[in-house]
C-alpha cells in the first residue's frame, strides 16, 4: 500500500511538472514572441520626431536662423531614494532654490520639471553624480543667433515646430525636414528611462539670403540711433539692388527676438511693416506722377508752369508745403522744391486715365508676392472711383495707398533704365543632398514699362533734386545721388478714426539711389510720426549715413574727384 502512495505521488509530481514545463514551452517558445512584443508594448513606445530644420543664412554666410539642442532636467519623485542628496545636488548645480527643489521632490507624481536650458556643464555634474530618479530630457529648438537683428524678416518657429510670420512661416514646407520615428523605453514602474535616436529623419533645406549681413546691421543701428533723437513712433529701411530685385537690407524698429517671441505682450511687433503697413507715401511719389507724363511726351523736364500758390479742383483747393508761391517753375524744379501742385499740373497734362494705367504698369494695385508671409496691398477703392480731386492728390502722394516694398519695386523702374524687377530675399535654396536650387521666387523682370530715355531724364531730375534742391543732405562728395523727400500727412481714417481729412501726424520719408547713373544701390527710409518739421531734418540724414557706408564697403569707384 505504502509503494502504491509513494507511486502515486511520483506520478503526480511527474504530471505536474509535464504541466509546468509544457507551460512553459506555450509561454516562451510557443508564444514567445507574442509575450515579448507584449512587454515591448507595455515597456517601449514610439513617437514622431520632426527631422532638423534647415537653416537660414545671410548672403556672406552668417546665420541667421539654426537648429540646437536644449537639454532640461526633470526629477521622477517615487524614484528619489537619497531625496536629501538629490535636493542639495539639484539646489547647488541648477542654482536653484532649496524650497522649490523640496518641493518638486515631495510631489506625488511621475515625474516634475525642474529646470529648462541647461548648461553642459550642469547636465555633466548631474551625470557624475548618478542619482537615481533625476533625467536629463533633450529637445531640438530653433536659435536665431542674431537675437533681433532681421526679427520680423525671419519670422520665427512656434511650439508646434510650425514656422510663424517671415521667412519661417513662408518656407515652412521646405525648411522643415522628414520626420523620423523615436523609440522611447519605460522601466517596471513605468517611469521614462531612455530615448533612443530616431530614425529615418532627413535635414531640411537650407536658405540662402540676398540679405548682406553688414548693411542689414548698419541699418538697425541708425535706426535705434535716430529713434533717440527723433522719437519716431516706427521706422522701416529697405535697401535693394535696383536692377535685379535682390535685397540687401530689410530693417524695422521696433524689433523683437525670435528666441524669446512668447515675452511679447503686443503681436503686432511680428508683423513686418515694410510689407504689411499700408500707407500714403507724399512727395516722394512726384518722380512716378513725372516718369507717366514724360513717357508718354505730355511735358519734358523743362516745361515750365506758373505756380499762383493754390490749384484749385472743384470747390476744394490744393495748397503746396507751408502755402508757399514758386512762380514760373519747370518741371525740374518741381521736383527740387517739391511743389505739389506742380505734380498737379503734370498729371493734368497726363490725364486721369493713362495716369490710372502707369500706376497699374508700376504695381500699386497688385502684391510684389515677396517670399514672407502675410504681404498685403490696397485695392484703393476710393481713389479708383475717378474723381477728379483723388488723382489730383495722388500725383503728389496724398489719397492713394501702397506699401513700403511696392514703392520700392516701382523706383526700381526709374533707376534700372525703366524695368519692373521682382523685390526677392532668397538668392538659393541648398537641398540635404547639397544640390543648390534657384528659387522661381528670385526671377521676375518684365519688359520695360518706361523707356531707358524716360528713365535717364528721371534720373537727372532726382539728381538735381539732391543738387540744388530740399535734398542737398543727401550729397556724398565724389558721388552723383538721385533722390526725392517725401512729408506726408497721416488720414484719420489711417488712425482707426471715424472723421475725413487728415491729423497732425505725419510720415516722413527719402528714397535714393547711387551712383545715380549706374546705380549699385536704392534705399527707402519711412519714418512714422517723427519730431522733426519734414523727412529733410529725419529720414534723409539716415539715407546719408547708409548710403556713405555702403559705399565704403563695397568700396565704389567714384564719380568725379
């Protein structure tokens, strides 16, 4: 009997342990891998991570815009085992308080952040030191290593990784690079433990900018410089070179810095002025009223009018600057003492209609389709409805609305020997095998829309305005420099101000190139609402000083000696 037991129990003992390992043999070999893949689940995930953005550079190479790596450190608290070390540790190397490291540490949670943008130094010393439950977490960010130089032209990139405003926002589908697949693991408690590197990532590509990093400097210095004296509410600089669009400056003030966009309160900071702020451009629009009627043989630079002072449309009068009298003036003169209603005279000679058609052929009425986000234009309904007193006004620049980039592409016209160009930022676009590509975006000139003949006559006038006339603050000896003043009064409706006419505010602007004759350069300068009498005394010396820069470095031969 008692063998029988014994038999029985060996027996069982065999039975049960067929049974264990058979168990075994299902749960390891059989559904091996479906239990492994099953842990994996529970243990590792996998995330989708952005590839590196490409970069954005200035023409000499600067950057302007790059990828890096932000380190952070974050602490796990059910992990903490030596919350006394890791206190002391974290207080001492993150410079931080003790009270908050204690009250991270105590937090009943997976894990807390403790500090954003670590030093390598301090993530080192952490690392030496291999506390449990402290991790060091990383994460691709964009830099604009130039802070505010250039700011609203480059735009900047959100938390999202989308590109906002500028350059960024414009070019987001080709800065942006292929996403690749990040695999992270947990430990037993679920608590991150590592991340691997991703996969499958590509580069973006890179940008290439006609910008000159020199003259884009120099420009918001003088700005920053003139705001101290003029206490100008904005100003904008655009400098171009006029015969092929490429721009070499594009300077605002007020800037931001597109590392720290999120302390802006006011977003209207990110706008762009130059290519987003509407406004009626004055006496510097009298070359364009005077190109329209010499090309189509209306006047010549020296036919002459007599000026009584007042030209009156209708019941409404016209007064010139300060209600000043020229007398017998010619077309020339005009010019150099910016008489508006010599402009008048002009236009009338011109008419209503052909005037409508040449401010139509010089792109006030369409976008330049710069390569930045948001560029806008007027559709100047009001001044379209043909009455009389409206292009009266627009030849001198009052009632008639355009942006600072569409002004600069018509006066690239009258510099260039008389052809529309394109006003473009990217000179090329580098792909992440290397290939350069030239953007469509850098292409654009039309056939001439005045003649080479109108354009020297033009010429010769805006030189003889810096000569003899309101803009003899603009000579740079050795040089000839074409050039028109521009003092125009700001509309109350501009104000947001439900009331006709026109407030006390004014705009004041130069625009210029050099040498006149063989332009290498043209440069706006708009200054809203500075304290000063008029754009001779604000806007004019800053176009001095750039213009004498440029000129300097890119040491230009001179005129005469």
């Amino acid at each position: 009997m008692k063998g029988y037991r014994i038999s029985l129990i060996l027996i069982f003992l065999i039975l049960l342990g067929t049974t264990v390992i058979g168990r075994l043999f299902y749960l390891q070999v059989w559904r091996g891998s479906y239990y492994r893949a099953l842990a994996q689940g529970q243990q590792k995930f996998f995330s989708a991570s952005a590839g590196e953005r490409g970069e954005i550079f200035f023409a000499g190479g600067q950057v302007l815009a790059t990828s890096s790596v932000r380190k952070s450190i974050y602490v796990s608290p059910r992990e903490i085992k030596e919350p006394d070390k890791a206190k002391k540790a974290l207080s001492q190397i993150l410079n931080l308080d003790e009270i908050l490291v204690e009250e991270k540490l105590s937090q009943d949670s997976p894990y807390e952040f403790v500090k954003n943008k670590a030093t390598d130094a301090e993530v080192e010393k952490l690392q030496r030191l291999k506390i449990a439950g402290i991790y060091i977490g990383e994460e691709r960010v964009r830099v604009f290593p130039q802070s505010t130089i250039a700011s609203q032209t480059v735009g900047f990139v959100d938390s999202e990784k989308q590109g906002q405003y500028g350059l960024e926002g414009f070019y987001q589908d080709v800065l942006v690079g292929k996403e690749g697949t990040l695999e992270g693991e947990r430990g037993a408690q679920g608590f991150l433990i590592s991340f691997s590197s991703p996969n499958e990532m590509e580069k973006g590509s890179d940008l290439v900018l006609t910008l000159d990093y020199q003259i884009q400097f120099e420009a918001e210095k003088l700005l920053a410089k003139a705001k101290e004296n003029l206490e100008f509410e904005s100003g904008t600089i655009i400098a171009v070179r006029p015969d092929s669009g490429e721009i070499l400056a594009l300077a605002s003030y007020p800037n931001f810095d597109p590392n720290n966009y999120g302390q802006e309160k006011d977003l209207q900071i990110f706008q762009n002025p130059a290519i987003q702020k509407i406004f009626e451009p004055g006496s510097v629009f009298k070359p364009l009223t005077m190109a329209a009627a010499i090309e189509e043989e209306k006047i010549t630079p020296q036919t002459t009018y007599v000026d009584e002072g007042v030209v009156r449309i209708g019941q409404t009068p016209i007064y010139n600057y300060d209600r000043r009298t020229w007398g017998k003036r010619t077309m020339t003169e005009v010019l150099e003492k910016s008489i508006n209603t010599g402009a008048v005279f002009a236009e009338q000679q011109l008419g209503s209609e052909l005037f409508l058609k040449y401010l139509e052929k010089f792109g006030f009425f369409t976008k330049t389709d710069i390569e930045l986000q948001g560029e806008v234009f007027s559709q100047n309904k009001e001044f379209k409805k043909g009455y009389e007193i409206n292009f009266a006004t627009a030849a001198f620049g009052q009632g008639i609305e355009i942006t600072p980039i569409q002004l600069i592409r018509a006066f690239s016209a009258l510099a260039n020997g008389g052809r529309l160009v394109k006003p473009h930022l990217v000179k090329e676009i580098i792909d992440r095998n290397g290939q350069k590509i030239s953007p469509a975006t850098s292409s654009g000139v039309t056939e001439n829309i005045i003649s080479p003949r109108t354009s020297s006559q033009i010429v010769s006038m805006m030189t003889s305005v810096v000569e003899n006339g309101f803009g003899k603050k603009a000579k740079i000896p050795g040089y000839f420099v074409a050039g028109k003043t521009g003092t125009a009064q700001v509309s109350w409706g501009a104000l947001g101000v439900t009331k006709p006419g026109y407030s006390d505010k004014t705009i004041q602007s130069f625009i210029g190139f050099a040498p006149a004759f063989n332009p290498k350069f043209l440069i706006l300068v708009k200054l809203d609402n500075p304290q000063a009498k008029t754009a001779e005394y604000s806007a004019l010396p800053i176009f001095h000083d750039l213009a004498k820069y440029i000129i300097d470095i890119w040491q230009i031969p001179p005129d005469y000696q």
